[in-house]
C-alpha cells in the first residue's frame, strides 16, 4: 500500500494546470463563451483536492499500520523545496520585466499552499490519532471531512454577506477543496485494507464517464449568471456559496475515478506526455502570470503564445532550477541519515 502510485493523478495534474491558464487568459481578455472559460479556474480547485490526497494519505497509511506518521521537518522541506524555487524566479522576473508586477496573483500561488501544508502534520495526527483504525473511527473521520467540505461554501457566502471580499483568498475559502482529497485518501485506504466495505461508490469507480460527465454538468452550470461574474466581481451571497458548491462537487466527482482507475483511463491519463506535463505543472501555474502581465490583445492571441512561454519557462525552471535543488534536498537528508545510522550517540539507549 505505502508503494501504491496513482498515474492518472498526472493527467488530471495537467488538466488543471491548463484549465487555470485559460481562465485567467480569459479574465484578461475578450474570451468567447465567457461564462465556461472562467469557470476554468475549477482548475485551482483541483489542485488543492489532488494536494489534500497526496499529502494526506501517508498519515493515513501510518495510522492504518501502527507505524510513525510522517516526520515534520524532512515533510516541510520537502514542500518547501517543491514550492518555493520557481515561486521565487517568478517573483524576479515579474518585478525585473512586467510594468504591473502579478505579485498578487504570485502569493496567493505560494500563501494557500503552504499555509495548508503547514497546518497538515497537525491536521493529519488530529484526524488519524487516538484511537485504532475500526470501521466505527474510519466513518466518523469519513463524516468529519464531509463536513469540512462545506466550510469553502459557508466562508464564501460570509465573507460576501460582511463586505469583505478579499478575504476570499484567505485558506478557509480552499480548505474544503483540500478535505475532499483527504476524505478520499482515507476512503481508498480504508477500502483497500478491507476497513469499508463494498458500496455504491466502487461501481462508480468502474464507469468513470458518468462521474466526469457530472462534473461538466456542474461547470456549465456555474457558467450560468447563478454562479456569479465572470470577472473580479463582487457576487451576490447566494452567488458566492453556490458557485464554491458547485466547484466542491465536481471536484469530487473529478477526483474519483483517478483513485482506482480503469486500464483505459490509466493508458490517457498516465501516459507518458501527463507524467511530464504533471512535473511542468506548478510552473506553468506560476509562470504564466509572468507572461499575462507582458501581453495585450486578444484571447486569440493571448492563449496560445501564454501557453508556449509558460510551458518553456516552466520546463528551463525544472531542469536548471527545480530539478537540481529537490534533488540536493534528497541527497542531504539521505546523507544525514546515514550518518545518523553510524554515529555513536545514535546507538539505541540502554
């Protein structure tokens, strides 16, 4: 279980990199069929579920095994090493070459993320602790991130409703996308270890179309007005919860498939341009505000040249800059590790 990998992760990765592009090409530009292109940026969406998943699951797997959970500091630097190094070349060539510099946009690619994963190492021992992993202790932590799926929702809504919406940006506006990958991770190891049984959900898995096609139903509902702007506007409070509702179910039902995937959706979404494009990914995210911030025109014109320049600046960054440093990380801690191993003073205490 602790080796298992889930390939079709990578497409979806990729899929969602895209799809926050050209959103936020459209937001910049004149994009036909407005209401589905923003609605695109389900992407970010995506990407806090699939990071709620990944990060979450080996928490679960150590409690499953009554082993250690994962360490904290070897955990942080390995999302620091992941996150910060292109966050940061981006910062620099926003502020070096853009009249307008997209530091917003840039903090809010790095602040989310690492104030959710600062707060997981908690959040995973709350969820996984103090008890053993029965069928009773899975459902109720089952029901518990059920539950936080609905905070996205109600902070949205409330947040509108006083007049503060900038605080939209804040983790509790992302936190519930983040619970619907946990909530899975602990439902396919529960299931996979025989903790839950057989239900409705495993034939759901079998026929992925009908999850996916839900999921786009989903979106061309939120593209209608019920959802709210297709700009920065401020929406309505009805707005705001039902588009964040929206977007939480058919995270979900995008999510889904890709747990126990079928040998079809394995060959498309594992395949071997995914699994680069996945790598790519967070720097197509962060590097394309980059390029948005040069560029006037057309959505015509706009999407194609931001796609070219940000999957090659992504692509330079994580061969010269990324690459090298995960891997310098990997080394020294491997390094440290065995010399831990030979020390004296780690010898086992009497």
């Amino acid at each position: 279980m602790r080796d298992t990998r889930f390939p079709a992760v990578d497409g979806l990765r990729l899929i969602a990199a895209l799809a926050v592009l050209i959103a936020q090409v459209g937001l910049q530009s004149h994009a036909p069929f407005a209401g589905v292109v923003s609605r695109l940026d389900v992407g970010w969406a995506i990407f806090c579920a699939l990071s709620g998943f990944l990060l979450y699951r080996p928490h679960v797997l150590a409690w499953f095994s009554g082993t250690v959970p994962p360490l904290t500091l070897p955990y942080l630097r390995n999302r620091a090493l992941r996150i910060l190094p292109a966050l940061l070349v981006a910062v620099l060539l926003s502020i070096a070459f853009v009249p307008h510099p997209a530091t917003t946009y840039l903090r809010w690619a790095a602040l989310t993320p690492l104030l959710f994963y600062l707060l997981l190492p908690g959040l995973g021992r709350l969820l996984t602790g103090y008890e053993r992993p029965t069928r009773r202790s899975v459902r109720w932590r089952l029901l518990v991130l059920v539950a936080l799926t609905l905070l996205g929702p109600v902070w949205m809504a409330t947040i509108t409703a006083t007049g503060h919406p900038d605080a939209g940006l804040w983790l509790p506006g992302y936190l519930g996308w983040y619970a619907v990958g946990m909530g899975m991770a602990l439902w396919q190891v529960a299931r996979a270890t025989g903790r839950l049984g057989p239900s409705t959900l495993d034939m759901l898995t079998r026929v992925p179309a009908t999850l996916w096609g839900i999921a786009a139903a989903l979106l061309l509902i939120a593209a209608t007005p019920i959802a709210g702007p297709y700009d920065h506007s401020t929406p309505t409070t009805a707005q705001a919860l039902i588009k964040s509702l929206l977007y939480t179910v058919a995270v979900a039902c995008a999510l889904f498939p890709v747990l126990t995937p079928t040998a079809r959706t394995v060959r498309v979404l594992g395949s071997r341009p995914a699994q680069v494009g996945a790598q790519l990914s967070y720097g197509i995210v962060v590097y394309q505000f980059v390029v948005l911030g040069l560029l006037h025109g057309s959505f015509a014109v706009q999407l194609p040249v931001t796609l070219l320049a940000a999957v090659t600046l992504a692509a330079l960054s994580y061969s010269l800059v990324e690459r090298p440093l995960a891997r310098l990380g990997k080394n020294t801690a491997t390094a440290k590790t065995a010399s831990n191993a030979t020390s004296p003073s780690s010898s086992p205490a009497l």
